[in-house]
C-alpha cells in the first residue's frame, strides 16, 4: 500500500490555517551568524528520530534529518520506512568566489553522506542552492559525485535538458526566484523571475520506489509559477496558478517560491500471528487482520483472491502464503505475508513385545516428537500402569488370548 506525503521547501514558511498537526525540529546553528535551516512536518505522518548539524562555519551549517513513517499498524507490524531529509542554504551571489563556497558546502554534505551509510537510504537533499545553472560545481557535486557515484542525487527535472537556467526564458516555468522587481521595506530580493534556486533532489532509489519511498510522476511543482514571470513579478500580471491571498502572501512574505514534491510511501498491512504455522491435515490455523475503521478486507492464498474471504479473519486449512488486501480511503495495502505448512497426519509406529507373559510389566513406545501429545488405548486384559500421554506406557497384561495396543498422536 502506498500513502502519499509531500516534500516542500519554503524560504519563510507559508501559514497553514487552523492545522495543527505540524510539528518543527529543533532549531541550531553553528556558524556566527543566527540563519539556520527548519524542518517542519506533518507529525500524524512522521515522526523526527534525530537531527544533526553539518558543519560549514564561514557560511552556515546545513542539517540532517531521519524521519520515520508513522504507518497505521506499526504496532502491530514493527514495519517502517525511514526517510533522511538533508536541508541546506548555500552561499548566494554568481562571483567565482561564492561558486567555489557552494561547491566546498556541497561536497561537505556529500562527504557527510558518504560517511553515514544510514542516511544512503531514502534520501531527498532540499533548500535555497543559490546555484545558477547546472554546469556550476556545486549542481554537478550533488548530481554527479565522482568520489561514489552510487549515493549521487536525481534532479526531477534534470530530464529537461537545460545547460543555462539563469535569465533563460525558456526555464521560465521553473523559476523561483524573485517574486519581486522592486524593492520592498523587508529588503528582501527584488529582479524579478529568472533564477532556479530552490532545489528538491533525491536519490535514485526513490525514482523507483525501490526503497519503498516514491517519487509521484509530475508532482514537482512550484507554488505560484504559471511560466509567465520571466524578469516579472508574481503579481503583475494578474496570477491565477493558486488563490489570490496565497499569491499575494508570496510577494509579500519572501522573495522565493515554495518548490513542492508528493511522495508515496508503502506500509505493510498486518496480520497475525506473524511466524509460519504448522498444522495436520485436516486441522486449521486462524488468521486475523488488523482491523481499521472504514476498511474491507480480501484474503488472498499465493497472492489468488479467496472468494468470499473478506472478514478480518481467515481459516487456513491449506498449505501456502497467505497476506489480506486491505482497502482504507480509496488505497490497498498488503499484508505481510504468513505461511502455512500442512503435514501429513502422524503415522506412530509402536515398538514393544508381541509375545507376553500374564501379569508382567511390559513397555510399548513409539519415536517421540516434540510438541505432541499421546493418547493410548489398550484392550480389556491388560491395564496401563504408568506412561498415558507419553511416547512410552507400561502394560501389564492378565489372562489369555489376544491383546491390542493402539495411540492417537496428535500435533499441537
């Protein structure tokens, strides 16, 4: 099952009315200037297992941090996906000296992730680049890093093929930065729309969803960008892309766009017990979803839908892997899957005299095995003296004729 979450990148933060199910990471910084980075989000989503500043004391540290997907039964599954989430802010200004300070801050975070090989998984690197055109070192450390090309980033629109991003009015649909061509009191930017700077990257796995964490196809988006602003601001002419009071809060609060991304995440459905079951033929083992208002269920048997299996339990009776489909909000998630091994009924074979004497103990046996149990059943001249529901009993025997000794060994 996959449920979407999103990424996004906002250089002062947008309001988010009457929710309050966001949650911040805490605020550092290390350099001598108080500008850090800030990690917000959804806390019915995920959870922030840790957070660690990289160092980069000339300008200003970028940051690290190792979310984890609240999924709906994880205390039931134990099952979650961690996401790593890398912010930064780099030197700003196009001065040969200012690219090279990007780059050391870009191969800074790209030695700390090849020294972290927890954070090599699921990982999106997101913030304010600063960088101009793709050519530049910093772009080419992040998306091309020699050193192990293996933990090397995607750029979702990378695929557009641009050489120049500055003042190119072709890239005029992915620019996000300046929402102004004058000066505001705030003495934020002003030039108008012509620079990308405000990056989403991640890494390939998440291109495939080959880690569980996706990329939702065509989701990369800039709030506020309708392509008509190259060298213009984001009000004039009139912008229709989102509602007028969240256009005018942009020109108002910041000089860059928020650059967003959906991502989906899969999490498994739960069924218990979660171990292989063993039973006899002929004998059946309960399976029991978990349960979640609002949700149906379908049991499948090697991944075939059991027709009418859509209660929260199941009676397996044959061998197989068993999972359940469950349905929530319109999305399917798939259990983890639970084995059944049916075995053959035992066939005890009992060790013992067969030519016996009156009134003398005698033991009859069979191969015992661990976890069953034994019913023994003798014929009316002898008696059990010792051994009922063990492998091995004690019989003494009276009278004449013909005695029989029978078990009922049963697999528990």
């Amino acid at each position: 099952m996959w449920r979407r979450i999103r990424a996004f990148i906002a250089q002062w933060g947008i309001e988010h009315d009457g929710v309050t199910s966001y949650a911040a990471a805490n605020f550092t910084y290390t350099a001598t200037a108080n500008i850090g980075n800030m990690l917000y989000y959804n806390s019915q989503k995920l959870a922030l297992q840790a957070q660690y500043a990289i160092p980069f004391a000339s300008v200003r540290e970028m940051n690290h941090y190792r979310l984890y997907y609240l999924s709906p039964n994880l205390a039931q599954t134990h099952d979650t996906i961690f996401i790593n989430v890398f912010a930064m802010h780099l030197k700003s200004s196009s001065s040969n000296a200012d690219e090279i300070t990007r780059q050391l801050m870009a191969a800074t975070l790209m030695n700390y992730l090849d020294n972290t090989p927890s954070a090599q998984i699921n990982t999106i690197v997101l913030g304010d680049s600063n960088i101009y055109n793709p050519s530049e070192e910093a772009y080419q450390t992040f998306t091309n890093y020699t050193s192990n090309p293996s933990i090397s980033f995607t750029d979702p629109l990378g695929a557009l093929g641009f050489s120049s991003w500055h003042d190119n009015s072709a890239f005029a649909p992915y620019f996000t930065q300046s929402t102004r061509n004058s000066s505001l009191s705030d003495g934020g930017a002003t030039g108008g729309m012509d620079d990308r700077f405000d990056l989403i990257l991640h890494d390939p796995a998440i291109s495939s969803g080959a880690e569980r964490v996706e990329i939702v196809a065509n989701s990369y988006r800039a709030i506020g960008q309708d392509g008509l602003r190259h060298n213009q601001n984001l009000i004039n002419p009139t912008n229709n892309s989102a509602p007028s009071n969240i256009i005018n809060a942009l020109y108002a609060m910041s000089d860059h766009l928020p650059v967003i991304v959906d991502v989906s995440v899969q999490y498994l459905a739960a069924i218990t017990p979660n171990q292989t079951q063993s039973i006899c033929m002929g004998d059946t083992t309960w399976l029991y979803a978990h349960t979640s208002a609002g949700s149906s269920y379908q049991w499948l048997h090697n991944d075939i839908p059991i027709t009418g299996a859509t209660d929260t339990v199941w009676a397996a009776t044959q061998s197989g892997s068993y999972t359940v489909a469950v349905t929530q909000n319109g999305n399917t998630f798939i259990s983890n899957p639970v084995l059944v091994n049916v075995l053959p009924q035992p066939q005890p074979i009992i060790m013992g005299m067969t030519t016996v004497c009156s009134q003398i103990a005698h033991t009859y046996s069979i191969l015992p095995t661990s976890g069953h149990q034994y019913n023994w059943t003798i014929s009316a001249n002898g008696t059990i003296t010792s051994g009922q529901n063990t492998p091995s009993i004690t019989v003494i025997w009276s009278g004449g004729g013909v005695g029989t000794v029978s078990v009922v060994e049963t697999a528990f």
